[in-house]
C-alpha cells in the first residue's frame, strides 16, 4: 500500500471519528422528562410545547425544540402533574404562543 492510499484512509478515519463523537454529544434523548409545572408552564408560555395529552391530572406532551435539563441533557417529550388546586389551566394554555 503506497503512503497516498495510507493518508486517504487514515483521513478517512478522523472524519469518521469526528462525525461519531459529535453525533454523541448532540444526541437528543427519546426517553420523557418530568417537569415540574413551573417548568411546564414556562415552556408552553415561550410556545415550546408542540402538543399534550391530558389524563386526570398527569400531562404527556412533546417540545418544538428539545428541552435542556441543567445536566446537558435534551428530551423531545415530557410528563407533569398539574396541582391538584389549579384550576385554570385550559384557559390559560389558551393564551400561549403558538
């Protein structure tokens, strides 16, 4: 093997290894956070939250952009419990963004 076809595949190599190292460290969880409903509430204010579910008083959904825990960590879905003594949030999801 001549030292042309060496560099071509040791560059090769490097590229490779640069796409893989940076696809790990901007890797998007699948996996749901729990938020707390502050945070939820901010996030649907901002108009982040693409779309919910509601059962009882637990709350599934999925951001527009993926949300950032202080940790690094982004998550594309989420879960929260609204307070049990809250009691306007239809009307109020009524007023975000988006």
């Amino acid at each position: 093997m001549n030292q042309t076809m060496k560099n071509v595949f040791l560059w090769l190599f490097l590229i490779v290894i640069v796409v893989l190292v940076f696809n790990i460290f901007n890797q998007v969880e699948q996996s749901s956070t729990e938020l707390p409903f502050s945070t939820f509430m901010m996030q649907g204010k901002s108009g982040n939250i693409s779309s919910l579910e509601m059962k009882g008083q637990k709350i599934n959904g999925d951001f527009v952009t993926p949300y950032e825990d202080g940790q690094g960590h982004k998550f594309s879905k989420f879960t929260t419990i609204v307070p049990e003594l809250y009691e306007n949030l239809s009307k109020d999801i009524l007023t975000w963004e988006g």
